[in-house]
C-alpha cells in the first residue's frame, strides 16, 4: 500500500512521521509508502484519518490517496480533493474521470488524443493495447498503464535528514543537578550510540532546560576536536552546569548533538603521548570552574602598540579576549648592545626627580643614585577609544653599576626592566 500527499508545506517532513520510505515525487507532492501502517491503526481509511489528522493538527492543507502502487496514488491525491481510498483492482473505474492533462503527455501525443476526442483516463484505458503500440509507441502504453492503475515501479526514497536530539518529559520538576546528571547521562548515550552506528561522532552539544517558570535555560558545548566520550561530555555538562545553573526546577530536559566525521590522528613512534583533546577540554573546564571563565586560555598578540599588551584565545571557540596585562613571564628583548630583562610584572618604584629628570630611584630589589640617563621617550596610542595610553621611557645607569629602563605613566612609576 502507498500514500501520496498533495498540497503545500513541508510535505517531507510530514511524510518522514509515517514512513521511513518517502519519495519528492514533485515539489508539492511526496509518495510514502505505507506498508505496515495497518498495524499500527487498521483499515486504510484509518490510515489515511490519522495522515490527515496530524496534517490538520499542524495546519497543513494537503489532499492524501491510498492505492496499491504509487502512481494510482498520485493520480488520485493530485486529481480528488480530500482523502482518496482506490481499492485494489478498481484502479481504472476510480480514476477514470479524471482528465488526461495529469498525466503530463508530450504536447505531440496529446495534440493527438484530443483530435480522436479521447480526453480522459476511461477514454484511454478502454482502448486496445496493440493499436496504441502501433500507433503512439511506448509512450502511449504507458499513460495507457497510468490511466487503467496498472503500473507498477518502486519509489525513488529521500535520504532521512541527520538529526541526533532527544528530549525526556519529566513527571516531577527536578532542582539539584545530582539527578539531572543521570537524566543527560541517558541523552548522551543513546545519541552517542546512534551516532557510532552510523560511524560519526560530535563537535557540538546543545542543551535546552525547560524550567517550571516557562522560562527557558540553554548552554552549548564546542569541543576541540570531534569525540564520542560520553563520560568526559558529562562531566563537561556538570561543571558547565554548577558554572551557569538554571533559575528554577526543569520540567523538560532537550539534547542535540551535531554529527561530524571522527578525526583520525596518528602518532610518532619516538613522540610521547599527549593526553587526548576531550580530557584536555575537561581540565580546562575544571581550571575555569576553579579561577573563571575568562582566565583560562592561549596567549597572543593583539592589534595595539600598548606596551606588553597581550590577549586571551578561548582554546575552544576561538574568541580573542584582550588584556592589557603583563606579558608572559621571563620576556628578554634584544637590543644590539644589550639584552632588556624583563619584569613581569612591573616593578613599582619611587623617582625623585632632579630638573625634571630622574634623580633617584627605589624600587623593590632596586635602590640607587641615578648617574646617567637616556631620554624621555615619549609614546601613547588609541586615544580614539575608552581605554587611552601614554608613557615616558627612561634607561639609566646607578650608582651600583646596574643599568635598569624605568617609565611614567598616570599610574606612576614602573622598572620595566634591567639591562644585562
């Protein structure tokens, strides 16, 4: 038995509730088949009420037909306005009626049927299948089929779309994350399973909490790089959940997870192994957990010419955090005399100044008569913004023998550094 729908609106998808076998026979027109459907609901004409409730139920207008192959059904769903039952072996006395423009004739062939006042699908069928094959070829034997109910072929199936979600109607409301644990458990290995059977994995996980107050609370995950480790991905959820907890109880619980090739990676012989990428998102996880979310990250360099200005890469998005901050620790810029050692962070000093000039320094380590100097080097940058820089940059020499580059800025003065 099949099922055609004709009408406007997303006929796949409805086609797909029915049938895993559904064909796009035309943009306004999908052919399932529905085999074993009579198991589910009984006669055909319950079939079809239950296609043509659902319809309503999502406000779709479609004529629905049910035959033994699929074009007596497409002839009768795009021909008969509502809900269309052809039984078995009276294909040719249901369709008759209908005029032969639906079987979409070449304009020769059907320029030639008019002229013998043949018009509709009863005219074609009640004539004999040897003169038709004399006179109109292959073609006119098989709108003779069509128009008698007799042909018969198998359906060109749709692919089914990927879609890995699942959801869990809760009978009570739940509030402590101990057993909304157990719940995502569940979620994340059976979309976990279907997704090895079909040999992918994820690099993507959406969750949506609906809360008790019709409030909705939803948090996506982005993993480095594709994985099915269900026990990591939970642990991910937990702490991504006690870092972001949802403001009243969940009634419903909505997971997806968005399907990718696995990458496959290969090791050096002589390399040491490097933990696997998942349990490195979830150390991290567990370092934001501990010190923040916008602590943890991968340096770099950002567009300014802000001394020692760096930013932070989040490892998993890719999203640049500036800073203004100090440099990683240990920095040495290369001069051609000598190499700036220098302090991360900044050392605090106090400068007594001398004609405008360093006179005496005392910093932490760092105590002395200032014996010659070198500048001031005066810079600044982005005062186009909220955040304006500006300082002056001193080398000098003290009374130690030590050689040290000092600046000012608003916030006073800083050793940036010592020459060795």
């Amino acid at each position: 038995m099949f099922a055609c729908l004709h009408g406007s609106g997303n006929l796949t998808a409805l086609g797909f509730e029915f049938s895993p076998v559904v064909e796009q026979t035309a943009p306004d027109t999908v052919t399932l088949d529905a085999s074993g459907l009579d198991r589910l609901w009984g006669f055909p004409q319950d079939v079809a009420a239950a296609i043509a409730r659902r319809a309503s139920e999502i406000r779709m207008k479609v004529n629905i037909a049910l035959a033994a192959n699929p074009d007596s059904a497409i002839c009768a769903a795009r021909g008969f306005a509502g809900v269309s039952i052809i039984p078995q072996g009276d294909e040719a006395k249901f369709l008759g009626p209908l005029p032969l423009s639906w079987l979409a004739p070449s304009p020769e062939l059907l320029e030639t049927l008019e002229r013998w006042g043949i018009r509709r699908f009863r005219d074609l069928a009640a004539l004999p299948p040897l003169g038709i094959a004399e006179r109109l070829g292959p073609e006119g034997l098989r709108l003779r089929e069509l128009a008698r109910g007799e042909a018969e072929r198998k359906l060109v199936p749709l692919e089914p779309p990927l879609e890995f979600e699942d959801q869990i109607e809760l009978e009570y409301p739940v509030e402590l994350l101990e057993p909304l644990a157990f719940l995502l458990a569940r979620l994340l290995n059976g979309l976990a399973a279907r997704l090895a059977t079909r040999a992918l994995a994820t690099d993507e996980l959406r969750l949506r909490l609906q809360l008790e107050n019709r409030a909705t609370h939803e948090r996506t995950l982005r993993l480095p790089v594709p994985s099915l480790d269900t026990k990591a991905l939970l642990k991910l959820w937990q702490l991504d959940l006690a870092a972001h907890p949802p403001e009243a109880p969940i009634v419903r619980v909505w997971m997806g997870m968005n399907p990718v090739k696995p990458r496959a990676a290969q090791g050096g012989l002589f390399v040491p192994l490097a933990p696997e990428p998942v349990k490195l998102e979830l150390t991290l996880a567990r370092i934001q957990a501990i010190i923040g979310e916008d602590r943890v990250g991968s340096p770099e360099l950002v567009d300014t010419h802000r001394p020692g200005a760096w930013g932070l890469t989040n490892l998993s998005q890719g999203a640049g955090v500036p800073s203004w901050g100090p440099a990683p620790r240990g920095q040495i810029r290369q001069s051609p005399n000598f190499a700036l050692r220098v302090f991360r962070p900044p050392r605090a000093a106090r400068v007594a100044l001398a004609s405008g000039q360093p006179g005496f320094i005392a910093a932490d380590g760092i105590r002395g008569q200032v014996l010659e100097l070198a500048g001031p080097w005066r810079t600044s940058g982005d005062w186009w913004t909220s955040n304006p820089w500006a300082r002056d940059e001193w080398d000098i020499a003290l009374s130690d023998g030590a050689l040290y580059r000092i600046y000012c800025e608003p916030r006073g003065w800083f050793v940036e550094g010592s020459y060795d």
